[in-house]
C-alpha cells in the first residue's frame, strides 16, 4: 500500500470495496450520475491542484490518462477516489496524489528517456509517456507485467517498453536514463539506478525499513557524480523485492 496520510481512510475504502465485490453486486460504472471525465476533472482539482501539484502538463497529463482502465473491474467505482487500489498479488495501484508529485518531481519532457521500477498496473508509465520520449518500465511479476503490457497497448501508448525483471538491475542497454521513477519502497538508492542515471537528470524514490514510515526522497545526479538530495513527504509503499526473496509475492 502506497499512501502518505491518510490510511485509515484507505482501510475503510479498501474494506467496503472488498464487501462490495463479496455480494456479487460490482459495479463497474462511473460514480452515480457523471462521467469518467467529471470524476477525472474532480480528482485533477480537489486532489492535485488543491493540495499544490502545480506542473500544468503533469496536471493536463492526469486529466487524459483514464485511471479506471488501470482499475481491476470490480474496484472501477472508485478509480477516482483519493487513494491506491488492489490490482492483485499483494500488490496495488498508486494514489492520484503520489503519481503526480513523483511525475512532477522528475519533470519528463518530451524526448527524454524514462525508467520507471515497478509497473504494476502502468498507471504511472502511462502518465510518464505522455510527456516523456519513450518509457522503460521494469515489473517483477510476469503476469503483472503481462498484463499492464497488453493495457498499455490497447490504449494506445506507442513509447512504453514493459519488461519483466528485477528492476533493482534498472535496464542497462536502454540506459542512461534522465529519469528514473521507483514505485517500491527501498532501503537506500539502489546502485545499477544510480549508475543508469544520467548526470544532471533525477530520481525519486521512497526511501525507508521495513515497518517503517518512508520519505519519498528526489535525487538529482550532478554532472560531477555528486548528488542532491530533498525529501518531498512521507509515504507508504509496497516493497522492491529480488527476485529470489522467500514467499515471492
Ligand atoms: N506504479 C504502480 C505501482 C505499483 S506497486 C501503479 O501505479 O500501478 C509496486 C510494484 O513494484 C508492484 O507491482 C511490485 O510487484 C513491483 N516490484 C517489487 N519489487 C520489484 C522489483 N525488484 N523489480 C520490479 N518491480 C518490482
């Protein structure tokens, strides 16, 4: 789960979710009464502009990409909604929020090269290549990756390249990278990222234990080798795993 704050309100939309797809009486719809694109103009305002996303192509970005495709059927109510999503496997799709302080954090431009570790649903590599030149994204879980490939595909994203590895390694033959986007939790900055950025380009990246609360951290990589580093807020995301580690889900 990846969420700054506000997660006993998660647990209770998580929950009621769960109860919903229990009775068999999924709704798959916009909310009562309006369309994707209302519940998407509401999530842009209320949840990024409100709380200072300022970046208007991040913002024009998040106002295109249809969140509800990225949704597993049964949670599809509630795509808009001010928190992350099961999407299988343990695993979920980030907060409208985070998405965009992360995109906006690493500032892709059009013909810049992104690497982003851990597609999960691709929500974010869909957000990343619109304004980016071509998308790397690396997912552990082959079905995941799979599957986020296929959607990705169908709604059109020509500059999105999906793999299914360990993205601790990054994707050593597209690099260097201007940016690179870690949507798992890690315990410090891995090394191949480091090594795959180029100078003067950024990555963001929740930092932090196990049980702990995480710092989503944005680095930028001086053209010396020396790096900066500024904490944006408090986070909490699901693990980066090797592809070895015991349960391997
Ligand atoms: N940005 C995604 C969030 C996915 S959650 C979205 O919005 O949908 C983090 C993802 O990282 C999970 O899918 C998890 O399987 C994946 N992951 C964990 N360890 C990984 C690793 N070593 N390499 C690549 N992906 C990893």
């Amino acid at each position: 789960m990846n969420h700054p704050l506000r997660l006993g309100r998660d647990l209770a939309l998580l929950a009621c979710a769960a109860a919903l797809a229990a009775c068999g009486c999924s709704p798959a719809g916009p909310p009562s009464g309006g369309s994707w694109e209302a519940a998407r103009r509401r999530m842009v305002e209320r949840q990024l502009e409100a709380r200072g996303v300022r970046d208007g192509r991040v913002l024009a970005a998040m106002g295109r990409v249809p969140r509800q495709e990225f949704v597993p059927e049964r949670y599809r109510e509630w795509a808009y909604e001010d928190g992350p999503l099961p999407i299988g496997r343990g695993q979920t799709i980030s907060q409208p929020y985070l998405v965009a302080v992360m995109t906006e954090a690493v500032g892709p431009r059009r013909g810049q090269r992104v690497l982003e570790v851990g597609t999960g649903s691709g929500y974010q590599t869909a957000v990343l290549a619109e304004l980016a030149g071509e998308v790397y994204t690396v997912e552990l879980l082959p079905e995941l990756a799979a599957a986020a490939a296929a959607r990705l595909a169908r709604l059109g994203y020509r500059n999105v390249h999906v793999q299914a590895g360990d993205g601790y390694l990054g994707w050593p033959e597209e690099g260097p990278f201007d940016a690179v986007v870690v949507t798992c939790r890690v315990g410090e900055v891995p090394g191949p990222l480091l090594e795959q950025l180029r100078p003067g380009g950024r990555m963001v990246l929740p930092v932090g234990e196990a049980g702990e609360m995480q710092m989503l951290r944005v680095l930028t990589k001086g053209s010396d080798g020396g790096r900066e580093v500024r904490d944006l807020l408090p986070v909490r995301f699901v693990p980066l795993r090797r592809a070895g580690d015991a349960g391997g889900k």
